[in-house]
C-alpha cells in the first residue's frame, strides 16, 4: 500500500505542475484521485487498480515527462496481482 501511494502521489504532483494541456488530463487527474482513495482505504480490488492505471496511462501516455511517473504508479498496481489470464 505504501509504494502505491508514494507513487501516485508522486505522479499527482508531476501531473500538477506539467505546464501543457492535453485534452484528458482531468481523466488522468480523477483517476489519480480514485487511486489515491483505494490507497488510503483499505485493500483495493486489483481490476478496478488496473482499470484505472489504463485510463492514466491512455490518457498521459504521450506526455514523455511523465513516463517514469507512470511506471511507478504501474509496478506499484502490479504488485497486488497479475491480470487473469485468458
């Protein structure tokens, strides 16, 4: 839970003060948000982690000055689970 928090706090930040728009920076700014939350709240379900580090990382995967912020914030997700497997 700590790497999690540590990272998407560390990504909320960067997000914060990147001075260019991009038209779903309030998509990846509310789901940092909701990680946040899942973070402070006790045990989150992995899907719902997953789901929404695919909403970030779609909506702030161009942004080159927040790849290694994104990666945090992925390896901290990955560590409550792999994706199931089909």
């Amino acid at each position: 839970m700590a790497e999690l928090r540590t990272a998407v706090s560390r990504l909320r930040r960067e997000l914060a003060v990147h001075p260019a728009e991009f038209p779903d920076r309030g998509i990846a700014e509310d789901e940092l948000a909701a990680l946040a939350a899942m973070a402070v709240g006790g045990a989150p379900e992995a899907p719902r982690l997953r789901r929404s580090l695919l909403l970030i990382a779609g909506s702030i995967g161009s942004v080159s000055a927040l790849a290694t912020g994104l990666a945090d914030v992925r390896s901290a997700v990955e560590l409550f689970g792999e994706p199931p497997r089909h």
